[in-house]
C-alpha cells in the first residue's frame, strides 16, 4: 500500500512503501542521502546497505523507484522525518542527467525564460514551479466555488466563429471545410445571449488574439474567465460582484494554500472587502499632481499610471485592487453603454499595477445597441453572427453586464511573477507556438 | 428587494417584488393570465386591474418587466402559488412576436434541428431547453468534485499547437504569424507530460476534429475530459477510476438535480458500482450467437455492437455501463502500451449504446515508445513536439494511464438526446459554424 510523502508523520516508527522519482543523490560522510518525489513533494532517504547504494549506480534525477523504509523523526530533514534502513526498487531506469537542474529554484530571468519553456517538460518537475500551477489549479477552483454560490451557470461557447470581429484584437483565420473562420477572441456575443436564459453564466476556457505584440503582457493564447450577469440595478452591482469574486478567492487562496504561496515569496495580499474606485480623469489628474507630468493628452491608463494608482491605493486606502472607473468613450466597445457623452459605464479592475479585467454595463436596448454597430463600421444585416446576436436584445435582454477576466495575469499577480509567461504551462506568443 | 420564483413558497401572503421575462399570457374567463421567467423557473400571476391589463397591450414574449404582487396558494399553478393583486412595470418592451413559440417543448426531431439552431438565441429560453444546459453544468461541476477529491489537478493546455498528428483524426490548420500550426485535437502529448510533475491531471477544454463526417455522433468542436494517472499498478486501475467517476457523476446528478433530469425524461439509470468488463472478442462472439451474423471480419465494434452490448449488460448485469476491454492492436495509437500481439491495455467505456472514453494505459518506456513512434510512420527527431514529449520519457515517467472523455456525449446519454448536437449550446459541424 502506497503512502504519500506527506502521510509520513502519521507512520512514525513504521515501515512504509513509497513510490516517486529520484529527485537528489548526494554523499555525505559515507552515506548516501536521497531525496524522493511524489505528487505531495519530497522525502529524504538515507541508504548505508551496500547492496541499495548498488542498485542507485548510474541511475539519475528522474529514475522511478519504489522505497521501503522506516520512518525516523529527523527535524533536519524536509517534513521532519527521514527514511531509515530502506530497501529500493528501480522501476523505470533513467541513465541520462536532466537538462536542467531542477531541485533548486529555476531561474525566471528576463533572459532565460527561453532556457526554462525550451526544457519545460523537465523544469516543472521543480517543486517551485510545480506549485505555480497546483496554485493555478486552486484558484480556478475557487472561482468556481464562488460563482456557484452566486447562482451562475457554466457555459462553453464555440472557439470556432464565422466572424470574430467584435472585440477588436486581431483574429486568427482558419480554413473552416472550405469556408472562413475564426479563432474566438473572446465568448462577448455568446455570453450575453445566455443572459436571456440563465441570467447569470460564466465560462473558462481559451481565447485566441492573433496581436504581434510581444510584451510581458501578451500572449496569443489566454484562458479567460468570462461573466455575465443580468437584472442588475445599476453598473455598481456589477462591480461589486467581480470585487466579492477577486476579494473571496484571494482571501480564501492565502486560506487554503498560503503555504505553497508563502514558498515562491508571494506577496501577501493588502485587501479590503470594497475596492477603491477612481475615475480615469480623477487618476489622471492624481498621478499628474504627484509626478508632476502632462497626462492631458492621454485617453487611457498608461502601464506606469496602473502601476501608480494601485500603489497609492495600497497605501492611502489600505487596498492594492482599485476600479479606475468612468472609461472614456473613445475605448468603448458598440457594446458597452455610454454614461454620458464623455464615458462609458465602465471600469478597469486593477491588481498589483496590472488591468485584470474590464468591467462594463452592456447596452441591452435594440435600438441603440443598432446604432453603436454601426457606428463601429459593421452592417448587422450583413452578418449572420450578429443576426443572432441582436435575435436576444429584439427579444428582450434586461439590463446586464460583466467582464472578461484574465486568468493568466490573475496567477502572475497573485504570486508575484514578472511575466505573464510564466503562470501558463505552455505558453503562446508571437515567437512561441512549442512545446 | 427582488424575490425568485422558487423561493415563493417561503414569501405566502405577502406582497413581494419580482423580476423577469414576459412568459406567456392568455385570457381565460376575464381575466388575464400570465406566466413570468426568471433563472429558476416560472410564476403565474392573474391580472385584474384594467389599468395593469393595459400596460401589457402589444407586450409580447420576452418583455423584460417587474411583478409587485401578493402570494396566494394556488394548487393548480406552476409551483403552487400564484400571485394576486398585481401591478406591473415594463423595463424593455418587447413588441415582435417570438421566431418559435417557447412555452411548449420544442421539436428535437432531426428535421427540425436546423430550425432548433437557426432560432438558438431565443429557443434555448425553452424551459426544457435550459434545462439540458444547467444539467449540463451540474455534470462538470460533479466532475471537478471528484476528480479533485482523488489529488488531480487541472491543468490548460495550449490549443494552438505546432503539430497535432498525434491522435489520427483530421485537424484545422491556420497561419500563426507566418508559421503553420495546428488546432489540438486533443491534450494527449502534454497531460501526459504532466503526470511527470502532478502525476494525476485533468483537462476540460474544447478539442477541434476536423473531420468531415455529418453523423449524430460527430462534431467538428467537442468538449473533452482528460484525465491522466501515474504509478498505477495495472491498466485495471484506471478503469476503476474512470468507472469510480461516471458512477459518483450520474448518481450524485440524479440525487442533486433528479427533477430536472425527470423533466426532460432522461431514462433513471441502471448502474452497478463495478462496470462489468467484456473483451472485444467476447462480444463480438456474444453478439455473433444473439443475432446469427457473421462479425469474424470486424476490427473494431459496430455502433450496432455497442448498442447490442450496453442492452445486454443491462439486463445480465445490472448495469447499462460495459468496458469493452482487450481492443485489437490495429486500433492502437503509438503511446497506447500493447498488451499481447493481439490486443492493446485499452477499453472502451461505452454507456447507454455510445462509446464515452476510451481508457488505455500508455506506453512508458522510452525505447518501446521510440519504436512505436516509428512504426506510426513519424520521425520522432524531425519534430519538436515529440522531442519535447520524448523528453518526459527519457527523464523517467512512471506507468500511467487515463481516458479522453467526451462530455458532450455524456450529457446526450444522461438526458437521452437523440443527436450528440442537442447536447451542445452552438454546435460546429461541416455544415454548421453559426449561431
């Protein structure tokens, strides 16, 4: 019967099986120390038997092997026991170094991130980097809890669209059995269909941008968390819903797996239940005052503003998420509904200096929303994928709203990454279609 | 503060404020009736007042409006109350009549489903219609439960790939920034890799056929479970798993969301803890004696077979879930594991006549693996993606194994769709790219 690394302190002073990869070899004072990997994290092995340092000739980081031993107390050791008198067996046999040393934190230097995607089948064996992605994991898990309670349904909408224009970023095309597709962009038109039916829906899933940018921001490929809710008041409520989201999962992350977190140096987070909120003029003119800078001819957010404003909210407010609020209508899409003649009724949520989503109210009444396409250049007549569309607004949508929230720079910000490269297993951008 | 129609029963005599679409309305001995929407189903309210009459004159389907009103029990309407005393407001008139009438079950007949999706946008404000999708978010989220509580952990992995030749079927190719690349039919090189740092994961995301069959079975974009297990003893154990899962997932369904799933008429299941096993070649032999045919010339099990078998077991065995076990080396993919020079470890797990997954242990051997790469006709050194596959193997990667499982076929068994594209808010076909 297998016992997990992490069971040992359960089995003091029994003899148990163990199942891993052989994670370190090391010779110190006649003895032979090992250190095995399991799914939990690492155990450490002392081996004197003659015969069991054989068996370890020639074998290297990687080698599969079963341990019997006896569970010794041994606060130097990692989880405070050791293995005593250990029996081996080598189950799959690896006679070649690994291409990277992986039992020491890897390095996420500007300059070798191409070092750590190229061997990335080998560097996420790290224990480091493997909890980037465990914590992934828990934080989509938490999001979900959270919009469960919330009464949302869980959608999956096409990736493959006749026509993925709405959103702006440029779209991958693709022959689609002899006809023209797109990647989706985003689940935008989808996700406020669905609003005519379950009011409240979300989904997770990829999204697909073809920009040729490439910056610490940008990838090709994002999972996003797309919302949707309906019924809503007013633009606060929508607000206040991805506040309660973003404050739940981060409060109940440091909760459930503040441990791992605390191991890559995440900063702890400087929350509170209700984010400031500033609109973009007043940031503007704030960030201006302070560093005494022309931000007149500015219409959006510049990254160092972001930055700014999200360390003055930590300090002044006690918060370092902020809504910047009041979006100018310049960047508004034929979706989003005005607040006037100047902005839109929308906002950026901001975290640790960087957008995570935007935060509109939708235009839900059919004639305006008509008006808005074809002020953005698109004929609804012409375009099956808007028929559909506008098919749910002539037929009623109620006043609605939600976001499109980016899960990659969710992970980068809640651990303190520098690029969002590094919260994806298998990152995508303009120079990178591998592994 | 606005009230659900599900939580009524708790509000009886007293005036309460609700929210929602305009239903359905008729007039019936003077007095108008209508049926209002909201997320969690419909209320009646009886209309008296001249002055609220008037106010839904030229009002049709789909009018966004609110409801004041008093509770009164009332045996014979939806939920057992309606409300009395009612006075209106109409948020977003809606003054066109509906493209299909939505209050009776709509048509599945396969001549009627391009009307089905043609009207999408308002067919699936059906009650039924929604119902198939809020089941089918219950099934995910059961899903998760389980797979999380067995130490998995899920993982995105990209979609847009260099190359993905590896599971047979045909696959979209697009331009990416100048390279060709591929749309992955599937996780398989990459959570396999992962079981190198995890040893247990699971993916569920959209993978992209392009294959050019218009049957009940097929789409062109389906969503898949991955699961992929390490250090299992024996390919046995990943049946348990997959078995151990379907049966937590419809029980638990049935117990969570029964009368949903009554609603629709989903057949209640027959199922046994322990799914009984059958090799191929026994139920070839089984079926040939039942139904006098010759079946000595089939590799594979014919749909007939399929149906045949799931029948059988259901009355022989109690259980309408079969692993078909023992499939013939010919259907083998390269990082399937063989298990004589007949047959490879691998099952198929077929449920209600359809194969759901299809459950084999893999190759983990890095010198067999090689081999069977190369018998497949690749050249596992001309090709990044199995260089970097290959490298998961060479630096030690325990026995595994796991399944493709496809969701949407999960949830037309459970319901007891006809057409798999039921199952699946907008499908993608050869002939279907739009809603």
């Amino acid at each position: 019967m297998r016992v997990l690394s992490n069971e040992l302190k359960q089995h003091l002073n029994q003899t148990v099986h163990l199942e891993g990869w052989l994670h370190k070899k090391r010779l110190l004072g006649g003895l032979t120390f090992i250190n095995l990997r399991d799914r939990k994290g690492i155990v450490q092995a002392v081996i004197k038997d003659k015969e069991e340092v054989d068996k370890l000739k020639g074998m290297q980081i990687g080698t599969v092997m079963t341990i019997d031993g006896f569970v010794a107390e041994e606060p130097r050791a990692p989880g405070g026991v050791e293995l005593h008198e250990v029996k081996l067996e080598i189950s799959v046999p690896v006679t070649q170094e690994p291409p990277i040393e992986i039992d020491k934190p890897l390095s996420h230097k500007p300059e070798n991130l191409d070092t750590l995607f190229e061997h990335r089948a080998i560097g996420l064996r790290n224990l480091n980097e493997a909890k980037i992605f465990y914590i992934r994991s828990g934080l989509l898990r938490l999001i979900r809890q959270f919009l469960y309670e919330h009464d949302f349904v869980e959608i999956q909408t096409p990736k493959l669209v006749a026509n993925a224009a709405e959103g702006g970023a440029e779209v991958f095309k693709l022959d689609y059995f002899g006809k023209p597709a797109s990647l989706a962009q985003s689940p935008q038109l989808y996700k406020q269909v669905m609003v005519g039916v379950f009011e409240r829906v979300f989904e997770i899933g990829p999204a697909f941008r073809a920009e040729p940018s490439a910056t610490t921001r940008h990838l090709s490929e994002v999972t996003m968390l797309d919302i949707e809710m309906g019924f809503i008041r007013d633009h606060g409520e929508v607000l206040n819903m991805v506040q309660d989201l973003l404050f739940f999962v981060v409060t109940k992350a440091w909760e459930q797996f503040g441990h791992e977190l605390g191991d890559l140096k995440a900063p702890e987070p400087v929350l509170k239940p209700e984010f400031p909120r500033y609109s973009m003029k007043q940031i503007h003119q704030m960030y201006q005052e302070a560093n005494k800078l022309d931000m007149s001819a500015e219409i959006d957010l510049t990254p160092d503003e972001e930055r700014w404003i999200c360390e003055y909210a930590k300090d002044h407010d006690g918060c370092e998420a902020v809504f910047a609020t009041d979006l100018p209508n310049a960047k508004m899409k034929f979706y989003h509904m005005a607040k006037n003649d100047d902005a839109a009724l929308s906002a950026d949520l901001l975290f640790r200096g960087l957008e995570l989503a935007t935060v509109p109210q939708r235009e839900h009444r059919y004639e305006n929303l008509i008006s808005q396409i074809k002020a953005a250049g698109i004929d609804p007549d012409k375009d099956e994928s808007f028929r559909f569309y506008l098919q749910a607004f002539k037929h009623g949508l109620p006043p609605h709203g939600g976001c499109g929230f980016g899960i990659d720079r969710l992970v980068e910000k809640m651990i303190g990454l520098g690029n969002i490269k590094e919260a994806v297993l298998f990152p995508r951008d303009i120079n990178r279609l591998w592994p």
